[in-house]
C-alpha cells in the first residue's frame, strides 16, 4: 500500500472517519552547489519523490494532535500556547517541527486554527535528504489549508526555516525548506541564496538521478560546519566583499596567493563551485549530461580536497557509481562527513546501475548501502480533498 492509502487508512481508523485534505511534502537531494548557500551563492536541488504525508482534517477548536506511523509516540498541543513553550523532552523530537512550525507562523502574524491528523515519511532519516524541511513544510501547507492561508512558497520556506533555526535549534540555512516548497516536477531549481530567486531548469532528456546512501551517518560535525563558515568569511573580508559569491574565479586567482593555504582552498572551493552550479544549470538547459556530469565529478574533487567534508566511504561509493558505463557524474552531496551520494545516469540503465553500485560498494567497503532510483517532483502540495 502507498504511504497515501496509509496515512488514510490510519487516519479514519484513529478518527472514525475518512481526512478532509491529504498533505505532501518532499524530501530533496541537491545535484551540485554545496557550502555555498551560507555563501550567499547558488544551489541546484531537485524535489524527490520520497516525501512527508499528511492526512488530516481540521478542528473546531485549536489544538494540533497527531499520529506518526514512524514514531510511537502522539503529539497534541494548542497554538494558543506554543509560543509559551521552549523545546523540552516532554515533546517528542519529531513533534517540535509541528511545534516550531506554528509558532514561526504566529511570530509572522498569522492566525491558526487547529487539525488532527497521521503523518508518515519514506524520507530517510539522517541521510542528508531533508526529512526535517520536508516535515516543516508538509506541517505548514497544512496550517495554510486549515487556517487559509496564502500559500507563497518563498515565505512559507522562511517560516520552516525560522522554525528549524530558532525552535528546534539547528542553524541550517534555507534551501532544503525552498525545494521542499517550490519544487517542480521533471526539473530542478536553480536557487540564489541571496535573493531566493528560483528559475525551474530540465533535467536532461533520457537521464535518472540515483541517490546512493553510504549508510554512515554524520556524526558531531557541527564545530567542523562552524570552522569552515569562519574560514569562509575571513576569506570574504580579505576580498572585501559581503561573501565569497561576490568573487568570481578571476578574481580570485588573481589574489589567491596572497592567503593562507587553508583559507585559500576553502575559499577556491566556495568560488569555483558557484561557477560550476551556474555553468551546470546551462548544460542542463542545453541537455548536456555529459557537461553536468563533469561538473558533478569536479564538484566531488573540491570538496575532497578544497573543503574536506568528505570520507572514505562517500569517496569509495562515488568511485563504485563512476566504473559504471551509464554514469554521466557522480559527487557526495550534502553537508558531507556522512550520508548520501547522488549520481547521474542513463535513465534506460538505472535499475541495473543501482544493482551494481550496490554490489561493489558492499565488496569494497562491507557496509549494505541504500540506492534510490528519484524522479523529480513537486514542491508541498495537498494531493487530495475530500471534503
């Protein structure tokens, strides 16, 4: 059964009845354009098709209870308190993007009513594909439905992205909830951090995006993130610039010897990296594979080397996916230390490209890895409406 028909199902068994309105949202993986969002610079995510569900019906009253088919245990709670609550272990953890959710609403100036509902995901769970923005803006399309509001996506994905900042604790920033968003089908965005615009680009004809999970999980890497962002911006004031997206590769070669060695990679990563999303966002315009796939590799070298976020067995899963024939590209993707990999491929070879790569993988590394063949979606959506 679909995780649809489960969350309805679920729902009208728990609630006696069948879900007014049935919410998607979905994870994303990001083709090319990594450590550059904090740069003020350029990403190119895709919305996957592996999301957060949502069945749910709204209340007559203002509390939110909800059920997870994932996690045992129930969430409930008014919008007339949250902003009253700091984050606690009274709540369960997956219950506080519900929570941080309605409050970044209300601290925006919306009115909110309340909604019973089930949620479930097929999102994994620290993979680098982001379960947690995904949950953020499946919660918040569902406070749009319930409490009619306009659903702007840029706004809605600086409401998640509040959320995750200031109430659950994390200080990502703000591309995972923009494709989670405005994702569209059968296309990536090509994202500016600084000015959140969003221009749609085709994938190329006749090709898959694999996601290829090395099963490691990132571990205590939040003082590395925060070295390299400082690293980043002494990079930036050498250069006299608001940030690194401000220097473009002429610029900085003609200057590059004048830094540190270490503050130089980081910072020729940060540089030529915004270059190549922009150049990989035109191959892909043009339908040139080839060129996006060379991009990939390149982007997968400087982060190896330049910004050193990546480990021996991304490096090994990105090797495994590259011997294949069908393999235009293939680069770590994500915050790094960890996680996931994501390749592109001859859409005709796909399934038996993930069999392969998982093979290999396993031989060279004895870890079982998890390999996810993606389409691309649409951003939050409410898929059904039944009452």
């Amino acid at each position: 059964m679909s995780l649809q028909g489960r969350v309805t199902q679920e729902f009208e068994r728990r609630f006696g009845g069948p879900p007014t309105f049935v919410v998607r949202a979905p994870g994303r993986v990001n083709l090319i354009g990594e450590h550059t969002d904090y740069n003020d610079g350029f990403v190119l995510p895709m919305a996957i098709d592996r999301a957060i569900w949502i069945a749910m019906r709204p209340r007559g009253d203002q509390r939110v209870v909800g059920h997870s088919l994932d996690f045992e245990q129930p969430v409930e709670f008014s919008v007339e308190e949250v902003e009253q609550v700091s984050v606690s272990e009274a709540t369960p953890a997956w219950g506080e993007y519900l929570r941080g959710v309605a409050w970044a609403l209300q601290e925006a100036g919306h009115t909110l009513q309340g909604w019973e509902g089930v949620v479930a995901s097929d999102v994994p769970i620290g993979a680098s594909l982001s379960s947690s923005a995904a949950l953020e803006m499946a919660t918040a399309r569902v406070f749009a439905v319930t409490s009619g509001l306009q659903w702007d996506a840029t706004s809605m994905a600086r409401i998640g992205q509040r959320a995750e900042n200031e109430w659950v604790g994390v200080n990502c920033g703000i591309m995972d909830q923009m494709i989670s968003a405005a994702g569209k089908a059968d296309h990536a965005l090509l994202i500016d951090c600084r000015s959140l615009e969003a221009q749609p680009v085709p994938l190329p004809p006749g090709t898959a995006v694999v996601v290829l999970d090395t099963a490691t999980r990132r571990g205590l890497v939040d003082s590395a993130y925060n070295e390299r962002r400082a690293q980043c911006e002494a990079a930036a004031r050498f250069f006299g610039v608001l940030a690194l997206r401000d220097v473009s590769v002429a610029q900085f070669q003609a200057q590059a010897d004048r830094l540190d060695d270490l503050t130089r990679r980081r910072a020729r990563h940060v540089v030529t990296e915004n270059d190549r999303t922009l150049r990989a966002a035109e191959a892909m315009r043009r339908g040139n594979a080839a060129g996006l796939g060379r991009l990939m590799n390149d982007s997968h070298a400087s982060l190896r080397d330049d910004f050193e976020v990546s480990t021996d067995e991304l490096n090994s899963m990105v090797a495994c996916a590259r011997r294949e024939d069908a393999c235009y590209g293939a680069r770590m993707t994500g915050g790094g230390f960890g996680g996931c990999a994501v390749a592109l491929v001859r859409a005709g070879a796909a399934q038996a490209f993930a069999a392969s790569v998982i093979e290999s993988y396993q031989t060279t590394t004895g870890i079982s890895p998890n390999v996810y063949v993606c389409a691309a979606t649409n951003g939050a959506e409410v898929v059904t409406e039944t009452g």
